[in-house]
C-alpha cells in the first residue's frame, strides 16, 4: 500500500496532505489502477459520495461527481464572455472535460490542447471515458503532447480563448504561472482574446493567487478572479483568472442572449451565476493586494 493509503478502523481512505498540517480522507471502495506513470504516481478509485476520483502524487485531480463544476465554469464563462470565439487553445486539461464543454458549441471551430504528459491522456480515456465523452475524436481537435509554455512561446498562431488547465505550480505546472508565460500567452491572442487560469484554493494558497495576479498584471491591465465552489477540493472556493486582451465584458442581457442562441444545457452555469461568480470575497481581494489574508 502506498502512502497515501491508510487504514482506520479496518477500512481503507486515501489521505490527501492538502498542506503540511492540513489533511483530508476518503474512504477507498474500489482502487481500480495504482502504480507510476511518467514517475508520478497515480491513483484510480471509487468513492461512494465522490464515484470515480484520480489522483495525482497524492492530489485529487478530477472526481466524475463534481467535475462538471470545474469544467463548464472554465469554458463556458470565457465563451459567453467573448461572444464569437473561433479558435481555442487548452494547456494542460488532460482528463478531457474542458475540451468536451467546448465542442459542445458548435460555433467553436478549432481547439488546439497542449499536454505535457500523453500519459494522462490515455489512462483517462480508460478509466475516464465520461470525462471527456468522444472529445478526443472530434475532427476540431488538434492535440499536441508537449509543454504549454514552449509552445506559446513558439507557435505563430493566435487564439481567441487560452485555458489553462493545469495542476498547481510544482513539478512541470510551475512554469505555466510564470510572468514570462502570460506574456507569451498575451500574444498569442486574437484582439480581443481572453485567457482563463487555474489558481488554486485562495485559503489554502493564497501564494499562488498572489504570485498568478503579479505576474499576470504585466501583460495584462486587468486580470480578474472568479470563484467555484469544487467539493471535492476541500479548503473552500477555487479561483479561476480572468484576463482580456481586449474588448468588454457583456451586460446581463448580451450574456442571456448568447446563452439562449446556444442552445446547451448545462448542471452549473447560468449566465447570472457567471456575472455572480465575478463578486469574489473579500479576503480573496485583500490577498490581491498584500498578499495575506488580512491583519495577521
Ligand atoms: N482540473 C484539474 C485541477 O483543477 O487540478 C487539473 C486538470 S488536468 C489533470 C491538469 C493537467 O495539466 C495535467 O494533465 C498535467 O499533465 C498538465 N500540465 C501540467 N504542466 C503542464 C505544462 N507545462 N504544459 C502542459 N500541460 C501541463
């Protein structure tokens, strides 16, 4: 058993070590897969509450009860947002489930998805083939395993959506939350392209929403945050960037409009609750500015 497993009272729980002193556990029903990929090690099990979870070096990446939460809050809101999005470019995002919500718009014509690890995308089609639901057939899909930040800084291609789907900044994610990325990634966007970014949970880390929106401020004039509420990440709301290159943001009306000539149904998103995500707590703006939570 490895390390992340423990036995409490005769039954199994994956413990996950959210910081050094902060843990949570959930009780194994089933491991279907456990062993190293890519020298990580990855974890496949069920849980009653949760279904089907995978974890990464010990860290929940996806759970098929919630992940609708996180996928179509990541996609839809810079979609609706824009308005006319073509052409999309996903760094990251493994699993599959942000580029099934994309294909679901039949307005989207192109999305490009950078991974770093080919690994994660074949184990998921595998044990996670409602994740992404045929995504990875769709003739609109160009994947290329490679890292996210090479690519920007290479490729001559412009988008009109950047995702970045990513882990937290260590190991190979740490470079997509790099000053030097979001320039490259301002570049590689249409006019008025916006770029979406995973920053974590502002309780636990608030480092890393910190470090995000510094870095973000200097090829950005106003990077923005919204939340969700994810339960399977436990330590409260989870902050997504929100960067313009260009354009503005469309009022209540514009945005319900949109959304009904799509025509999609959706488990989380609702075009108020998009406008409603956008008011982030207090503590989450303070961490913006000095970087802590409040006087302490
Ligand atoms: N939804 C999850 C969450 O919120 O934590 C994470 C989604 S997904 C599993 C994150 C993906 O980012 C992983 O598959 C990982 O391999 C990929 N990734 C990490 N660093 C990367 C990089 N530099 N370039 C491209 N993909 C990267």
């Amino acid at each position: 058993m490895s390390r992340f497993l423990v036995t409490i009272n005769g039954e199994t729980w994956f413990k996950e070590e959210v910081t050094q002193e902060i843990g949570h556990a959930l009780r194994v029903d089933k491991i279907l897969y456990e062993g190293e990929v890519d020298h990580q090690h990855l974890i496949v099990f069920e849980n009653q509450t949760f279904g089907r979870l995978f974890a990464l070096n010990g860290f929940i990446q996806v759970s098929t009860r919630d992940e609708f939460i996180y996928h179509e809050m990541v996609t839809h809101v810079p979609v609706f947002a824009h308005g006319a999005a073509k052409r999309v470019l996903v760094i990251g995002g493994g699993d599959g489930g942000a580029i099934r919500e994309l294909f679901r718009h039949q307005t989207i014509d192109h999305v490009t998805m950078v991974e770093i690890e080919g690994s994660v995308v074949d184990f998921s089609k595998e044990w996670f083939p409602g994740i992404s639901a045929g995504a990875f057939d769709d003739p609109r899909l160009h994947l290329v395993i490679a890292d996210g930040a090479e690519f920007v800084a290479e490729t001559d291609e412009r988008f009109d959506i950047i995702i970045v789907d990513s882990t937290d900044p260590v190991g190979p994610g740490k470079v997509l939350f790099t000053e030097e990325f979001y320039r490259n990634c301002r570049h590689c966007l249409t006019d008025e392209g916006i770029m979406i970014t995973q920053c974590g949970l502002p309780f636990l880390q608030p480092e890393e929403l910190k470090t995000a929106y510094d870095n973000q401020r200097q090829s950005f004039t106003d990077p923005r945050f919204y939340a969700i509420a994810v339960p399977a990440y436990s330590g409260g709301i989870m902050t997504l960037g929100f960067a313009r290159a260009g354009g503005t943001d469309p009022d209540l009306v514009t945005l319900k409009a949109r959304v009904a000539a799509a025509a999609l149904d959706y488990r989380y998103y609702t075009p108020q609750g998009h406008q409603g995500a956008f008011a982030v707590p207090a503590y989450v703006d303070h961490i913006l500015q000095t970087g802590r939570f409040g006087t302490e």
